[in-house]
C-alpha cells in the first residue's frame, strides 16, 4: 500500500508531525538524509503505520499520487537541498510543503521557480513546538490554493482545535502569505515575551517580591483576561527550582542573554520596509540584542550610576497596576501586530483574512491567548478596520488601562528598570492618537536644509519656503 503522504528530515519536529498524522489514520512514508534517524524512529514505532525509505528515489516511489511531501528540515540551504533531490522524480501537480521557519522571501522564490515546473509548493508555519507538533500544532499554510485543497484534510485533522471545534488551520494565502503570517506570530511572540519578562522584573526589582509569590501572581493573572500559554508557563517557570540540587529557583541561574533564531528580527525588517509602526516588536528584538552584551553591560554596571530619584507606589496596589500596563501592552504589540499584516497583505497582494488569522492561533501555537477571539470578533464585525484599537472592546481596554501603563512606565523609569516594551506601547498609543504631531517642525528642517518641500494645512499643493531669504 501507497503511503499517503511523506514526511522528509526525521528531526523532532519531523517525527512528531509524522507520528500526529499517522495517528489520525494515515499512512506515511518517511526519509531522513541519514539513514540512522529512520531506523530509530522505526525502531521506537515498529507497531506505526510508517513506511520508511532509505533513498529519496525508494522514497517518492513509496507515496501515492499526486503526491504529497512534507519538508521538516533546517530552513536555508538544507530545502534547497532536497527540493533539488526530489524535483527530477516528481511529476506535475505533485504538492510540496515546507513547515520549517523559513523567510518568507525565500518561499516566494521557491513557489515561483518550482510552479514553472508545475510543482506546488506551500510555505507553511507550524507553531506550538516539539509538543504541538506531536498533538495539535497551530498551521498557517500558504501557497496555490489547488495545492492546499489537496492537504487539506490532513492538515485540519492533525492541528490544534478550538474551543468551538474549529481547527487551528487555514488557507492564509499565495506564495510566502503562510511565512509571512508565521513570522509575524514569531513577532508578536518575542513582544509577548518581552513585556511579561519587563512585569516579572519590576516587581521582582522595584516591588521586592520574592520568586514564589510572582509564580503564584501569575497563575492568578493566568485565571482572568491575560489567560495565554505564555502567561501559563511564565507562572510554571517561576515556581521551579534547581534541577542540579542548589534549591534556588532556576530563573537565578539562568544567563540572562537572550538567543535568537532570526524570525522576529525578520518581521522587524519587514516592518521597515513596509513603512508601517511596530515598535513593540522591534524593541523586543532589541531587548534581546542588548541582553547579549552580557560584559559590556556587566563592565558598564560598575561604572554608569543609577538613578537618584525615590518611587513611591503600594506593593499591592502596583502588582494590579502591572496586570493592567502588561495587558495594555499586550494590545498595543497586536495592534501593531495587525497593521503590519495589513501592509503586508496590500503589498504582496495577498488577500490576508485577518480575523481568520486570530482564530487559527487560539489554539496550538505559542501566542495562544484567550484574547485571540475579541481580536477575531473585531475583525468579523469590520473585517476593514484600520487598527484593532478602533474596535469598542480594544478602545474600552485602552481606556481602563493606559493610566496604569504610564504610571508604571514612569515608576520603572524612575528606578531605573528597563521597559523597552511598555514604554513602546505607551508612546505608539500617545502617537496614534494625537492629532498634530511635531513632524510639522520635521517638514520644516527638510525643506530648510534639503528644499525638501512641504504640504500645508490651509490649501492643496506642494511649497518650499524661502529660507535663505531675509524677510
Ligand atoms: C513556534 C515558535 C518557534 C520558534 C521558537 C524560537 O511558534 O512554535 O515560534 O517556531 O522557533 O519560538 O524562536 P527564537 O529562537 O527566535 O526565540
């Protein structure tokens, strides 16, 4: 018997998306470079519905057509590699999908040099990791449409579910569409991250409470609007000790450098070249940037004093405040988020649906949040909206919330903690929402050193003002 679809590169998340679509009642075929990583996974699911090959000729004679392949490997040159092994055995109409985390502008490349050969092919995100993978990623495929009809069923059974059932899967759109929405997710991770590691570190520093009670604060969080995966962990995290005996909690041995696997610098990059705000996100990758300048900082720190100013605030009342300033954070970064896919989608030309987009990351994937669905009933409600933050539900939180945010910007700023994030978000909410900005002052040094030209407020046309003239 034909396997149904094919599984390349045996690493953990190969196997796992390998192992999930089996056990929805497929039979797959599967091939790694090395032939060891095959037989082990035999060896480990001898009783699987697995077809193993130890060649990629054996391999694609092993699937039935139009054939469907899956590619898990390192992203770069490794799909390069076996998109060129693969390419003279298979014949048109077969389905190629790449799931690793791959830039998106190399998926636009790749659809379009192998859809002259009438090959499909799919970028696709898969979220939720090693776990994800093996029960119920969040999948976010994009590619020709025909090609994703004939996957599909398998990528509907094998992803996360709603709380409604739906699955944490859709058609998202041509060419780089999936890894583009995926990498913006890898974004919007980082600036999730980011403002949750800047709350533990102001009330840690600021407000002096111990590790236990903050892992006890945010499973508590964890119960109310800021419900998310990543608020869930942070709560576990927290509540750990040394796995090496010294009963210290883990986070204090830990190097604080944080690594990096270049997706959320991507959505920044493309964020600047698409000319569209993203602050929150940017200022996380930076945050990340400046972490991994562990002896300069450490050098720095014996030599630029602290702040000589006194905070005031009420222990308890500031952990509320906190709560508060995260969430509003939060909403500012997928505001942001949101009018970055919305560039996106103008530029590339791909038709994103956006509240769909919220929908399928309810579930699966690591910004998996409960607030996902009030960003998806904004958008179905007006799936034109500019900005999340004209949406009532959003506009209501930034009501409630922004005194806390700026009241703990300014206590963080005044004890010296770094709040990239909250910071950002406090200032993309004040932008956002001024009428007059000072880029009127702006126009004016361009034109005066460059006659760079202006609009004016009071009538139509362009001006340059004599400025070399005396008046
Ligand atoms: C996911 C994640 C995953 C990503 C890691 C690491 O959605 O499952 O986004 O794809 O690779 O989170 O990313 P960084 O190493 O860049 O933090």
């Amino acid at each position: 018997q034909k396997a149904n679809i094919g599984v390349v590169g045996m690493a953990v998340m190969g196997k796992n998306l390998a192992l999930n679509i089996e056990s929805r009642g497929y039979t797959v075929g599967i091939y790694n470079r090395t032939s060891a990583k095959t037989e082990e996974v035999m060896k480990d699911h001898s009783d699987k519905k697995l077809v193993p090959s130890y060649s990629v000729e054996d391999f694609v004679k092993s699937l039935e057509t139009p054939r469907r392949i899956l590619i898990m490997v390192k992203a770069g040159k490794a799909t390069d590699a076996v998109i060129d092994e693969l390419l003279p055995l298979l014949d048109k109409g077969d389905v190629l999908i790449d799931g690793g985390n791959t830039n998106f502008h190399d998926t636009i490349a790749r659809n379009a040099r192998l859809d002259k050969s009438g090959i499909n092919f799919i970028g696709m995100g898969v979220s939720g990791g090693e776990l994800g993978a093996l029960h119920g990623p969040s999948l976010m495929p994009g590619g020709q449409k025909s090609a994703y009809d004939l996957v599909a069923p398998i990528l509907e059974k094998i992803s996360a579910k709603a709380e409604d059932g739906k699955p944490c899967v859709a058609y998202i759109g041509p060419n780089g569409a999936g890894h583009y929405v995926k990498m913006v997710h890898n974004g919007i991770e980082y600036g999730d991250e980011q403002l949750i590691d800047e709350s533990y570190d102001i009330l840690r520093r600021v407000a002096g409470i111990d590790v236990d009670e903050l892992s006890n604060i945010f499973k508590e969080w964890n119960k109310g609007e800021l419900n998310s995966y990543l608020i869930d962990i942070t709560g576990d995290i927290l509540s750990r000790k040394d796995d090496l005996g010294s009963g210290k909690p883990i986070v204090d041995l830990i190097l604080d450098e944080g690594a990096n696997k270049g997706t959320g610098k991507w959505s920044s990059e493309d964020a600047l070249a698409l000319g569209v705000p993203q602050s929150v996100i940017t200022e996380s990758v930076y945050a990340r940037f400046i972490s991994m300048l562990k002896d300069e900082r450490v050098a720095a720190s014996k030599v630029l004093p602290k702040p000589g100013l006194s905070v005031d605030f009420d222990a308890k009342e500031l952990v509320e405040k906190v709560r508060e300033a995260l969430y509003f954070g939060k909403v500012m970064s997928y505001a942001q988020g949101f009018e970055q896919l919305r560039f996106a989608s103008e530029e590339y030309d791909w038709d994103l649906k956006f509240g769909e987009l919220a929908q399928i990351w309810r579930e699966g994937c690591i910004i998996r949040a409960q607030f996902l669905q009030n960003i998806t009933d904004a958008f179905e409600k007006d799936p034109k909206l500019t900005n999340l933050l004209l949406d009532p539900y959003f506009t209501d939180i930034a009501k409630k919330y922004q005194d806390s945010a700026r009241e703990v910007v300014a206590i963080a700023t005044k004890a010296g903690i770094p709040v990239p994030t909250l910071s950002a978000a406090v200032s993309y909410y004040d932008s956002y929402r001024t009428e007059v900005l000072p880029a009127n002052l702006l126009q004016a040094q361009r034109d005066y050193f460059g006659a760079h030209t202006y609009k004016r407020v009071d009538r139509e046309g362009t001006f340059h003002y004599p400025w070399y003239k005396e008046q």
